[in-house]
C-alpha cells in the first residue's frame, strides 16, 4: 500500500512543487505507527500529497495535543510542513480542522476567527497594500503598485478588520484600500490570513 501511496506522490510532484508552507486538505490515510509513518492528504484542488511524521511531529485537535493515532480518514488538516524527508514533505504539525459552517444560498460562509495552528505557528511572511478592484467568495483582485494586479485567495479563516473591529467577509467591498497579511499557500498561491481596511489606517 505504501507503494500506491509514493506512486500518487509522484504523480502531484509532476503537477504542482512543495514550497515550505501550509498544507491544508483532506486525510486520505495514514500508514505507520503513533511515533512515525506517513499521511496522505488531497489538497483543494485535488492533488495528492505524501507528508511524513514522526516523533518530533505534534498532532493538534480543538487546541488539545492528539496522537497521530487519532488521525482518521476525511479529517480535515492544516500541515505545517518542511521540504524534507523521504515523502519530500516533512510535517512539522498536524492540526484537524474543525468541520466547515454553512449558511443560506447566495452568503458567504461563516469564518473562524482563528486558525487551529495559529498559536503555535504564526502565519503570512507578506504584507500587500492596494485596492480591491473585484472579490468572489474565495478570492480577491488588487490592484498595487508594486505588482499591479493580483490574485489573492480567501481562506476559510481569513479574518477580516474594518476600523480595528472584526467583521463579516461582506463587509468588504470593491474599491476598498486594504492591507494584507499574507503567505503562500502549499501550492505557492498568495492567500490572506489578514485584510484591514477603514480610517484606523489613515496617516494622522
């Protein structure tokens, strides 16, 4: 089985690098002891990637520290991982996410207001300044100086800041200055941890 496991490695190794960072998905499977062995987790855009564990490795659920024991199929993780180990993804932490909140058609999802990992690994290594000039559900368009226009995705537990206060992803509208903090995702995509906007911000 492990076999099948590093085929399917390959083959995400062929589609997509593994840049040091945050890997968040699914828990396909788990193969090996509670002191080291090796996690399969598919991605949101349904690659497959092979994470390896071991005794240095913390696993985290509801902020409590877990076994890897208690990892099970359809959880859904947040790895922080390096690019080592026989896998190419050495997972550094392990935290189970908790299930996704739904809302009525046509609102966006209801956000945590923190991520599971947050405590123990803070997140986002850029800080982008620019106009919102479109946004979905899941992603934004700035317009900055630097870099023109550019993509950033939305995460389940973006947190969103309108004149210091926490607000509700439609708050944000288009043509709103913000600045942003923000990181790679595993697949080298920018995504928002941060998104603050309002006259707090303003030079004085």
């Amino acid at each position: 089985m492990r076999a099948g496991l590093f085929a399917m490695a390959a083959l995400a190794a062929a589609q997509a690098q593994l840049p040091m960072s945050v890997l968040r998905g699914v828990m396909l499977e788990r193969e090996g002891t509670p002191g080291a062995g090796v996690i399969s987790v598919r991605s949101e855009d349904n690659l497959v990637h092979l994470c390896d564990y071991d005794s240095r490795t913390t696993f985290e659920r509801d902020s409590q520290r877990i076994s890897a024991a208690n990892l099970a199929p359809g959880d859904r993780l947040e790895v922080i991982a390096d690019k080592k180990g026989s896998s190419g993804c050495q997972a550094r932490s392990v935290s189970i996410s908790p299930p996704e909140r739904t809302t009525a058609p046509g609102r966006a999802p209801l956000r945590r207001t923190v991520s599971p990992t947050e405590s123990f690994a803070p997140r986002g290594n850029l800080t982008l300044s620019g106009i919102v000039v479109r946004r979905d559900l899941h992603s934004m368009i700035l317009r900055t100086k630097a870099n023109g226009q550019l993509r950033v995705q939305l995460r389940d537990d973006t947190r969103f800041l309108e004149k210091g206060l926490a607000v509700d992803a439609e708050a944000l509208l288009v043509n709103t200055q913000v600045f942003v903090r923000a990181g790679k995702s595993f697949d080298n995509e920018v995504e928002a941890y941060q998104v603050v906007w309002g006259e707090i911000l303003q030079p004085r």
